[in-house]
C-alpha cells in the first residue's frame, strides 16, 4: 500500500488506485486547503476565470444587499482598513504623493500615466438613470491603462 504525507496537516495518508495523484488527506481542513491553493493558482493563470469569479461575486453582492454592510458592522477592523485604502487612492486621484508604499507601485506601474494616475482593475458599474430592468445587478468593468499600441491596434 502507497503512502504519502498530507500537503496541509502532514499527517501520512492511503493512496488508493482512484486517485493516484491526491496531495491531501480527506481530512475536513485539508481538503479545503487543497481547494484554496487550487483557487489561488487559478486565480493567478487564468484571466477568464478571474473575471467569471469577480462577475459571480458582484451579482451575488447585488442580490444580497444587505451582507456587505452587515459584515462591515461586525467587522471594524477590516471597515478601517478599507478607508485607509480609500483615502490612499483619494489621494493618488488628486496628484499627491501616496503615503503607502503598497499603493504607490500600483501607481507608478505605467509610466505614462505619472501626472494622472489611476488604480487599474476592477470596477462595479451600476446605472444610474431609471433603467427598463429593475434590481439590475451592477456589471463589472475591467479598467487598465490603454498604451499607444493599443489604440494603433483597435483602429
Ligand atoms: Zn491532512
């Protein structure tokens, strides 16, 4: 009989003929975390899968209105965080100099845009007019800093 140590707990594990190439034990935690970590890797390669999941994650927002502000009650700390981040990007939209390190790389990633930078990534539209379709659910825009060879591209 084959044995291999668990990824997650270490603990050694039965390979069985089925499934040859397991990592993790079927322990309720490890197999989350072989979830987890499978997630991580998809997230970090796959662009498609990324958007689909940012897409599932702001229609789920929208037809659970209340969560967000819910959670943010129960959470402070991760409230607090947030505005810091907030403020940091306030600050970078109206041309001062970032006080965070973390953001000023975002900023700084293209160089042509030094005197208007902007965060590129993810964005909720949601309509503001009266719409024809009540409730609908915000879409999710993906924002990057357009070069010049990508306009030379497209026309
Ligand atoms: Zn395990």
């Amino acid at each position: 009989m084959k044995r291999r140590k668990c990824k997650h707990c270490g603990r050694s594990f039965v390979v069985t003929s089925r499934h040859p190439d397991q990592t993790h034990c079927s322990q309720k935690g490890c197999q989350r975390a072989r979830k987890n970590d499978w997630q991580r890797r998809k997230l970090a390669s796959d662009e498609d899968y990324r958007i689909n999941q940012a897409n599932c994650q702001a229609t789920w927002a929208a037809q659970h209105p209340g969560y967000w502000k819910q959670y943010r009650e129960k959470n402070p700390e991760y409230t607090q965080r947030n505005r810091e981040k907030q403020r940091e990007r306030n600050r970078i939209a109206r041309g001062q100099p970032p006080a965070s390190p973390m953001i000023s790389s975002v900023a700084k990633r293209d160089p042509n845009h030094q005197e208007k930078p902007f965060i590129a990534g993810y964005y909720k539209l949601i309509p503001v007019a009266h719409t024809p379709v009540a409730n609908m659910a915000p879409l999710l825009v993906r924002i990057h800093a357009a070069t010049h060879s990508d306009h030379v591209l497209q026309n």
